[in-house]
C-alpha cells in the first residue's frame, strides 16, 4: 500500500526521497510524488502515474535542491491512478504540503463542510481533505494545526506535512497505518517502513496511535492527541541493507525462495536449545497456556494458508479445537471468546495488515489473550498483543511471500511442540522425533533448490504450449480476414478480434487455468500453490481440498487446465492416486508432485509432469511442499515476462481494510 517517505536536514532532499521511494516499492503503488521546500521557501512539486521512474526521469538534468520534502507513493483508493490524485496534496493554496497512506472514513462530510468555507477540491482523493483542514487550522503553528485537523479524521492515516511557512519542521502523525521516525545527526526522517531509511540510519522510533511529532533536523518531539510532550523509545535496526537488496538475482522472489533453507536453519537455532523449544516474548504465563481450551487463528492471504496449516500441526500436537479465520471475516462475525480460555493467534509478515489488526483488537476487547506470529520486528501487531513469536524470516521484498510462509510453518510446529510441552500432550520420545525430523528439514530444502531446471522445464513447456494456443488465434484470425471482399467490414473485423485476443492476453492463460488439490495438511499447500500462480502469472488458478473434487472442479477437466496434484507419500497418498485416475480418464493433464523413488506416479497413466521432493515424514511435508510450487509460479511468471516482484494491483503490506 501507499509509502511515505519524508526528510529533513543539510542534504539533497529530492535524492534522499527518491532513494527511500525505491525502497518502498515493493509495497506495491500506481503513482508517485514528491514534495521539495528550499530555504529560501520555494516549493517544488512534482506527481506522476505509473511507476517511479516517471518521477525520477523528469528529475534528470533538473537541479532540483531543498532542505525539506515529503514523499509518497500511492496505491489507489479513492480515484483513479492519475496525476491528479497522486501525492503530496495541498489546500487551497500551496502552502501546505500532505502525504497520506490509509483511508479517511468521513472524507465526504469532510469535504462538504470545507466547501461551505470557500475550500475548493483538485482531486478525487480522500486525503485532500486533510491538507485542507491543515490550512483551515493553521494559526502560526504547524503541530497544533495538525493535531486539530486530525481530531476531525474518521479511519486510519499515517501522515507527513510541511508547510512553506514553517520551511525548518516536518510534521508526522499516525493512526492505524504504519509510520517511524529515523534519527540521523543533522537530519531525520520518516517512512513507512524501516527500509526506506535504513542506508541513512539504524535508530528510529516508532509512532504508535494518536501520536504526532514535530521534527527538525537537529531535534524530535512526540506528542499525544491532546499536543502533550510525551517520551519514546529509541530502536536500533540490526538487520542491514543486503538482505533488502537483490544480490544478483534477476528477482526478490528466487532470492527470497532460495533462502529458505537459511532461514529454517536460523529459527531451528534460534528456538531449540538443549533439546526444548525456547520463545523469548510470549508474555504468557505456563499456568495461562496450560488453561488455553481452544485456539483461534486470524490471518489474511499467505498468512492465511500457514495458519490453516497450523490448524493441522496444532490439533495433532495439542488435541484441542482450533479455528482458523480470514481475518476480515473474523472481525465482523460473532466471536466466541471464553476468557481465559481461547488464545488468538494472528499470524503476519509485515505486522500491518489493517483486517489482522482489527480482528486481533476485537479478540482482545472480549478478553482474549494474543499471541502473535510476526515477521516484521516492532510492527503493530507484535506491539498490541499480549505475546509475539518472530518468525525470523528476515525483511521480506517480493509481494508474493515465500519465506515468510515457511517461516510461519516451522513457528507453528515449534509452537505446537512448545505448547505440547505445557500440557503433557505428546510423549518425550515423540518431541525428540520431531525436533530430530526438523532438523533435517534446511537439507532436504536445500535437495529441492538444486533441482531447479526440472522446474523450469516444466514451466517452459507450459508457457510454449500457451504461446502456441495464442499463435492458433492469431491464424484463426488472418484466415477470417482473408474471407472479407469489404474491407472496411475487413477492417472492423479485425480490430474486434485485436481486441478480444488483447483481452484473453491480457487475462493470460484464460484457456489454460490451473487447478490445485491436496488433501490433509497438504491442503493448505494446494491453497498457497495456486496463491503464488495467480498473483504472479495472472493465470486463474483455484486450490481445492482433492476429496471436494466430485463436488464441482471436476467440471473444469479436460486436457486444457493443468492439474497440480501434491500427492506426496502419505497416509492420504492412495486417495490421492485414486482423484488422479479419475483426472487422467477425463483426459486430464497432470502435474504431480510426488516423493523422490516413488516410481508409479511417474507412470504416463498418472502424469503428465512431476516434481519430486525427497521423502519426508508427511506431517512436516508441508515445509518442502512449498518449494516446487513457488518455483513454478516463478519460472512461468519469468517465462510470460511478467513483472515477478511488483505484480499489478497487489500491495505487500495491505494497511487499508
Ligand atoms: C501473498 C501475500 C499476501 C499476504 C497477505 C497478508 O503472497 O503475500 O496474501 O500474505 O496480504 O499479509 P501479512 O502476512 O503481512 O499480514
């Protein structure tokens, strides 16, 4: 979502900006702006649509110098992607500068009460509403009139102003929407996340709600709603830079899915020590999690399909109930909560997710206690719950998450083995088992990666027989046109089938979609599987549990659509020959993904692809599952040039609801 960036000091404020705005492009945008104040109180202002490098090139050649500036780059909410409705956004006149990540709720009342007072409107966007209210309260003190204007917001903002008459302060404030502070010497900063500053510092300062504070460049004070000075905590960053940047991968995506075997070995580390399952932040006492009765687990898209996996790896380990909600549905369904009782768990990478949150705050209202799973170190989540487990995961770039799925996976069977451990739920030999089990599991992850051009393969071939198919529509069209004697009917034909084939590009694989199946705790890997495709590749891809195959998708087969099957060796692992059997005499193609050795589903009767993964105790198969699938989501994304990191639409971190 919407990236701010803001700075003030003795540098080159537009490069400073630019350099953070890069650093939050992963958050997914459509237009970006700046904001630029010199000394001598000169304002410049420059918006564009589409990405970053539109701004950047305008400012080639350009001698564009100032002290002071905001920055933003906008995922669209209200309006269309446009320059207009790009930030920073001003009043009336151009004296008050505002950048916005987050959704004014009262935006139109807003507005029409400004209009009565003379305000007149630019743009279509609801944050124009609160550079306007900046300057309707602006008596001689940017602070006050920030802190006024935001006493009158509905909904959530993190907001970064400046004003031409105040040219030594920057503004920042926050609600509901992520912001920090960085502290340089001579100069400071804010952003929306830690790695848009963290070339330029490691000590920042999180703003928590209703908090707003007055920067310089040698000084900053944080206030509460009520403009009281109030004391924060400075935090030192001690991750640094490489693992934000691509260190010679063609994307984050393969760099991120070839880490995993890392990042697995460093939460094994991290967490077992002597043989047990250490955590450091839970804040929960044994006594209260020996009472837990139930759990209930939050989490949106990825996150989602991890916590569904811990539904899995939770009931086998701790043999209670447990539940798993997208959390936009969570937060407005009734919540059966019994204090004491039922623990939340949400579960997130960036920390931010606005539905998380707000379900994680409903929960939390009706007694329950919190334990989160989070990635991103300090974030909202870990701060408002009772106790938070890092996944360790390290700053993840690319919008379709990888390692942080895997890293949400191992959390969860330390988690269940932990909370195990408190209830006398599983015997000391089977905690030893497993803890033996995982530790294997970095090696045979790093087996999957060396395997790579099967998958690539696999992919290519793919993507050829989708060029071909394209191909055939194109000839299909010339061959029509040829039977026109009119040619403007000619003409007219042709542009119609231009548009249609545009559109079935466009769409990509419209003819080919994919379906995904699974069963038992590889379910949730057929969910994630056909995630990762259709956020990357634009093919329509469905995941499905194989048993409800009869029940519906069976309708879909052909021999068009590609049938991923994880039918792993398992307890469910007949089952799953048997839904295959059924696909291949529908003429069905199949993609198996199957254990290393197991020679029968190589077989031509069962598969038309397979990709193997070395034999592993099917509870932890999950965690290898993963691999292959996100390599073929990548390598045919790659193949269709499809843009792998920032795919259209999509955000990293979605802070609006
Ligand atoms: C998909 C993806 C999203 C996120 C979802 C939740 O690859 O990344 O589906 O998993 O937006 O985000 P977090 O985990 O940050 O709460």
């Amino acid at each position: 979502m919407c990236g701010i960036v803001g700075y003030i000091g003795d540098k080159n404020a537009a490069t400073i900006l630019i350099e953070g705005l890069r650093s939050l492009e992963y958050r997914g945008y459509d237009s970006a702006g700046i904001a630029i104040v010199d000394r001598r109180k000169r304002l410049f202002l420059l918006k564009k649509a589409g990405k970053l490098k539109a701004l950047s090139d305008c400012l080639i050649n350009r001698h564009v110098s100032g002290h002071l500036g905001i920055g933003h780059t906008r995922w669209a909410t209200h309006g269309e992607p446009n320059e207009a409705n790009a930030h920073p956004h001003y009043g009336n006149t151009r004296d008050f500068l505002i950048v916005h990540n987050g959704i004014i709720e009262n935006h139109h009342e807003l507005k029409q009460q400004l209009r009565k007072d003379g305000h007149r409107f630019s743009s279509q966007t609801d944050t124009e509403v609160a550079a306007h209210l900046v300057e309707k309260f602006y008596k001689g003190d940017l602070l006050k009139a920030v802190c006024r204007a935001i006493g009158c917001l509905k909904g959530s903002f993190a907001l970064g102003v400046i004003c031409m008459h105040e040219p030594d302060v920057l503004v920042a404030a926050r609600k509901d929407s992520p912001l920090i502070i960085g502290l340089g010497k001579g100069e400071n900063f804010i952003a929306s996340d830690v790695p848009a500053i963290l070339s330029r510092t490691r000590d920042i300062i999180y703003l928590d709600n209703n908090e707003i504070a007055r920067i310089s460049k040698d000084e900053v004070k944080v206030f509460d709603a009520k403009c009281r000075e109030i004391q924060k905590k400075k935090v030192r960053i001690n991750w640094n830079t490489d693992s934000a940047e691509k260190a010679g991968f063609a994307h984050f995506m393969i760099k991120e899915i070839e880490e995993q075997p890392q990042v697995i070995g460093r939460i094994l580390t991290h967490r077992i020590k002597s043989k047990q399952v250490v955590f450091e932040n839970l804040n929960l006492s044994r006594a209260q999690l020996k009472n837990i009765t139930d759990i209930q687990i939050v989490a949106c898209g990825t996150a989602y399909h991890a916590g569904l996996c811990g539904k899995y790896i939770l009931e086998k380990m701790l043999r209670i109930p447990i539940n798993v909600d997208t959390s936009s549905e969570f937060r407005y369904r009734e919540q059966i909560i019994t204090k004491g009782r039922t623990l939340i768990i949400p579960v997130s990478q960036s920390g931010e997710t606005a539905d998380t949150l707000a379900s994680l705050r409903a929960a939390k209202e009706k007694g329950a206690k919190i334990l989160s799973l989070c990635n991103v170190v300090g974030s909202s989540i870990a701060r408002e719950s009772d106790g938070v487990i890092y996944t360790l995961a390290g700053p993840e770039i690319s919008v379709a998450s990888t390692k942080a799925y895997t890293a949400q996976l191992m959390t969860f069977y330390l988690l269940g083995l932990y909370l195990a451990g408190i209830k006398k739920t599983i015997a000391d030999k089977t905690v030893l088992n497993y803890l033996s089990k995982m530790k294997k599991i970095p090696a045979l992850m790093r087996d999957i990666l060396k395997n790579q051009k099967r998958v690539k393969k696999v992919a290519h071939e793919y993507v050829h027989r989708y060029h071909y198919r394209l191909a055939e529509q194109f000839k299909f069209l010339e061959d029509e046109i040829v039977q026109f004697q009119d040619p403007v009917k000619a003409l007219e034909f042709a542009e119609k089938w231009a548009r249609l084939s545009h559109s079935a590009y466009g769409r990509r694989f419209g003819d080919f979609p994919f379906l995904y199946l699974g069963r038992n705790v590889n379910y949730p890997s057929a969910l994630e599987g056909a995630l990762k495709l259709k956020e990357i590749t634009y093919i329509s891809a469905e995941g499905y549990a194989a048993g409800e195959m009869k029940h519906g998708p069976i309708a879909l087969i052909d021999e068009f659509p590609l049938v991923v099957c994880i039918a792993t060796k398992s307890a469910v692992y007949e089952k799953m020959l048997s839904n295959i059997r059924e696909i291949k005499a529908r003429k069905g193609t199949v993609l198996s993904i199957a254990t290393r050795g197991d020679k029968e589903i190589q077989k031509k009767e069962y598969s038309n692809y397979v990709l193997e993964i070395p034999e592993i105790d099917e509870f932890f198969s999950p965690l290898l599952v993963a691999l292959p699938l996100q390599m073929l989501a990548y390598h045919i994304a790659v193949g269709l040039n499809c843009d792998v990191d920032q795919p259209r639409n999509l955000a990293k971190s979605v802070t609006v609801e």
